[in-house]
C-alpha cells in the first residue's frame, strides 16, 4: 500500500460520504488493513487531508502557466474558473481545500504572481487580487456545494440563483477593481491585445 493509493481511495470515500463522514477506520476498512497502518503514511487525519487537498487540485495545478504573451485580464478570469471547476470536481471539495497552505504549489504560484508583476500589476496589489480571488472561489464553491435541492419554497419575487453566472459577476467585480486600481496607481500596464 502506498501513500498515492491511500489518497486515491480516500477521496474515492470523500465522493461517497462527504467530508464529515471520511474517518481513518472508514478509509482502513475499506483499504482492507488495520487503522493502525495508515499512520505509517499520515501521522495525523490532518495529514492525511492536507494530502487529499494536493491530490485533488491536481488538474488546477496542471494547467499552463501564463506566458508573458498573455493578457492579464484574461489569465486572471481562466486561473480562477480553473479553479472553480477543480474544486466541483469532489464531493466538498472547497470545505477539503479551506484552509489549507499550497506549498507543494509554491513555485507555480511565483510564476502566476511574476507574470501579474511583469503585466504592470503592484506586486501588492496582485497578491491581495490572488488571495480575494481564490477565497472568493472557495466562499462561491462552498455555497454552491451546500445547496441542497431546488429552491422551491422561495417566494415568487425571489430569483433562483445561477450559480456560474453569478460567480463570474463578482469574479468580473474583482477583476473590474484590481484594473482600474492597478490603471490608478500610474503603473504601466500592457494594453490589452487587439483581438
């Protein structure tokens, strides 16, 4: 048994039970071994879903990193979708991912970070755009992932929300605030690409 194996099928059990049931006798019972034995591989259940978290952003840490050809703009909108959809992809994965540090992603996040300093963006300014960026993700993921059914009791005036759609209003606000801060500052920002 290998540590990349009691990962896959700890977040095979998080896609059955959800966050709140996935418990290492759960997981040893369903590995066929004893719990004690997975303390060989994570000392604590912490551990063991920091590990889950990694495991399951692995198709937001695969995409390409912007290039400095890139618009901004547009690689900031594709980065947080991105990783939107990485977490959607499991069953609580942003209450998996809440909370965690990615520091199996830190030279990832430099790049991102370069390229947003390298567009003309205050290092400041996209540190704190990254960060409002990704816990906004996180905070419209965890609401969406709660709901639980159709709104039917909700009164006629009331809308029914689309989640996509009023995720990529507010992921347009902040986008919409960091440029025109970032055009306030006097910095030099590239002109976005003639399409």
């Amino acid at each position: 048994m290998t540590r990349e194996t009691v990962v896959a099928e700890a977040l095979e059990l998080l896609d059955e039970v959800g966050l709140e049931s996935v418990s290492t006798r759960r997981l040893a019972k369903r590995l066929g071994v004893e719990q004690p034995s997975l303390y060989y591989h994570f000392r604590t259940k912490k551990d063991l879903l920091a590990a889950m978290a990694e495991a399951a952003m692995t198709s937001h840490a695969g995409a390409p990193l912007p290039s400095p050809a890139d618009d901004w703009r547009a690689w900031f909108l594709d980065n947080s979708r991105s990783f939107r959809r990485t977490l959607l992809q499991r069953r609580d994965g942003a209450r998996l991912h809440a909370g965690t540090t990615p520091t199996g992603d830190l030279d990832r996040i430099r790049h991102k970070m370069a390229f947003l300093v390298a567009s003309g963006v205050p290092e400041r300014e996209a540190q704190m755009a990254m960060l409002a960026a990704g816990r906004y993700t996180v905070g419209c993921v965890l609401e969406e992932q709660a709901e639980t059914g159709p709104q039917e009791d909700l009164p006629a005036d009331v809308p029914v929300l689309d989640q996509e759609a009023a995720f990529e209003a507010g992921l347009a606000l902040i986008l919409g605030g960091l440029a025109q801060h970032t055009a306030t500052t006097g910095s030099t920002v590239r002109p976005e690409r003639e399409r």
